[in-house]
C-alpha cells in the first residue's frame, strides 16, 4: 500500500508540537520543530480538529520517533498547534540513548509531557525500567513510575 508522506506547507503549521513563544519585547522566540508523520493511511477531520493516521505509523521531530498502528492527531486550527497525540498498538519511542515501548501513549502538548499505558518498559542500555504506568516530562527529562520494577546494571563489577 502507498505511504502517505506529510510536508503540506499547511498542514506543518499544524502539526508543529509547541506553540511558537510570545512576541512580546525581551522574550526570546522559540523556533518549534515540525512533526513529519508517515503511514499507510490517513482520515482528516477538519470539523473535529484531528487526524488519524494508521498503518505502520512514524511521527519524527529532530530529536525523537515514535512508531505505532494507529495515531489519532488532536489540533487547534485557530492556534495551529497540537494539543494531544494518542499512539495506539506497538508504540515505540526512540529518544536519544532511550528506548520506551508500550501498547498505548499520549503526549499532551500543554504539559510536555507523554504518558506510557499497557505494560509500559523504558530501556536505556542494560537498564530497565517497567511499571503499570511511565509518565515522561520531555523538558526536564524526568520519568515517574508508578508500580514500577527495576533492573540496573553495573557498568563495571566493585571487588
């Protein structure tokens, strides 16, 4: 099946993650990355604000991916901005040395935040984490856990 590729001037403005900072005298404006999402297939909703793409899903920014089955795209056209993204079936996210999979996430824009659900496990070399549930704060790259487990491991073996 033909992928859908996504670089609509447009349809950029929407699918930016952050709003852009305030214009206001002495703020430093803050340029957003766009988010570039292929699949196989897409439904827009322009009444309902959201898009929903399935089918071997992959939505990149310049520092992480996240692969899925289904990503439903809620935005606001008089911000354009995304407000939520909900990746559901096979999530995975690819950050930097940090690999997190789960059966479903959500990242909330307003709160920088995404939120692991369905037998989450975040893998950062040797190390694992899983829990019931991994809520990750993307601007202080900060994790909680709740019922979590943990497997460390040494780097180098103490005598």
């Amino acid at each position: 099946m033909l992928r859908l590729f996504f670089i609509v001037n447009s349809l950029l403005i929407c699918f930016a993650v952050n709003s852009l900072a305030a214009d206001a005298p002495g703020t430093v404006k803050e340029d957003k990355k766009p988010i570039i999402i292929t699949s196989e297939t897409l439904t827009a909703d322009n009444k309902n604000n959201t898009a929903v793409f399935e089918g071997t899903v992959v939505a990149q920014t310049s520092d992480m991916t996240m692969h899925s089955d289904k990503m439903i795209v809620y935005y606001d056209n008089s911000e354009s901005k995304v407000d939520k993204i909900h990746a559901m079936g096979n999530v995975k996210v690819l950050n930097n040395e940090r690999v997190l999979f789960s059966k479903d996430a959500v990242y909330l824009d307003n709160e920088e935040k995404i939120i692991f659900s369905g037998n989450p496990k975040a893998v950062e070399g040797d190390n694992v984490i899983t829990g019931e549930k991994i809520i990750f704060f993307l601007k202080d790259e900060r994790a909680v856990v709740e019922g979590s487990r943990v497997i460390l491991k040494n780097k180098k073996d103490i005598n």
